[in-house]
C-alpha cells in the first residue's frame, strides 16, 4: 500500500497528492480540493454565463464529474488544469445550446486578451496575501512588526532596528526566526507568497 494512504491530510497537501486519494475514494482530500478551487472556477463560470445559479450549477457539475469518475480520469497536466478545462468544456455545452445572452458573454470575456488568466491569477494572489495574513497575526508583536517593515516598508535591517530602537542583530533574529515560523505554518506557499510580495 502507498506511504500517500498513510499521510496526514491538510490544506497544505500538493494537489497530486490530494488527487491520488481521491481516486481512493478519500472525501476529506475531496473537500480540500473543492475548497481550493470553488472560488476560481465560480468566477470563470461567472464572467461568460453572467448568472450565479448557471455558474454554481457548473461548478457542482465539474466536482460531481470528479467524484463520479475519479478511478477513471487521467491527469497529464495538473488537477487545476484538467478542473479549469472541464469548466470551460460545460460552458461551451451552454453555448452550444443555443443561448444567445451567454453567447454573446462569451464573445465579450474572449474579446478580452488573457483575461481570465489575469482574473485566476488575480484571485488566487488575494487568497494567498489572506492566508499569509493571518499567519502573520499569530507572531509575537515584534516579530510580526520586523517583518512588515521588512516585506512592505522596503526598509533596511539598520532603518528596520533605527525605527524601532533595538539592535540590528535583533532585526535579523526576529527575521530569520519569523520566516521559520511562517514556513511551518504555510508550507510551500510561503515561496510563492514572498515573491508576490517583493516583486
């Protein structure tokens, strides 16, 4: 049996590994997925179908899909991918059903260059700074200070100890400590949060 079965389940988790569990039939790495990606897929559904019954219909589509063939499926990309192809493919059933004010959506959202690349990238950066937030929020005052003047005052380790008045080797212990801390918290997010951050 795999060592993936035995694995503690989180939020954390790589989708590759949530994926293998669901196609054991595990639901908790099933809400996970839906948890992570019912916002994003809503708001594609939403910016071509303009109506939030249709839209939610189609996400419960694309997740009872996933469930019902979950054996079956194979994933050469990646499990956002294959979610956000599927959600594409039921809007384009819709279209292909004759509705016109959707049609008419759709053509609107393509007109658009990358747009919905921009709206999925947009979205998923918000969640992640939320995320990261709130991990913040758990440091002790001083440490969670450092690294705010840090991350967003682009100041240096001196301005950062002058500002505050402690030393600078204080700065970079509650700095190296605060990014420690983070890193266990977030996973392999924190790498994708701070280039967000400083870039």
């Amino acid at each position: 049996m795999s060592l993936k079965l035995h694995a503690r389940i989180d939020q954390q988790m790589d989708d590759s590994d949530l994926f293998f569990l669901i196609q054991k039939s595990n639901k908790e790495a099933f809400t996970i997925v839906y948890n992570r990606y019912h916002k994003q897929l809503y708001l594609l559904a939403y910016t071509y179908l303009k109506d939030r019954d249709m839209s939610e219909d189609a996400i419960q589509h694309v997740f009872s899909k996933l469930w019902e063939f979950r054996k079956d499926i194979k994933i050469k990309v990646s499990l956002k991918n294959f979610l956000y192809t599927i959600t594409k493919n039921y809007i384009l059933n819709q279209i292909r059903d004759n509705n016109t004010a959707i049609k008419k959506n759709y053509e609107i959202a393509l007109s658009v260059e990358s747009y919905e690349d921009k709206l999925l990238d947009i979205i998923e950066q918000k969640e992640l700074m939320m995320l990261f937030r709130k991990a913040l929020e758990m440091l002790p005052l001083q440490k969670r200070q450092v690294c705010l003047l840090k991350m967003e005052g682009d100041l240096s380790n001196q301005e950062i100890a002058d500002k505050m008045q402690i030393s600078i080797h204080t700065v970079k212990t509650h700095y190296a400590q605060s990014i420690k801390l983070l890193r266990a918290h977030l996973g392999k997010m924190l790498i994708s949060i701070l280039f967000i951050i400083l870039s």
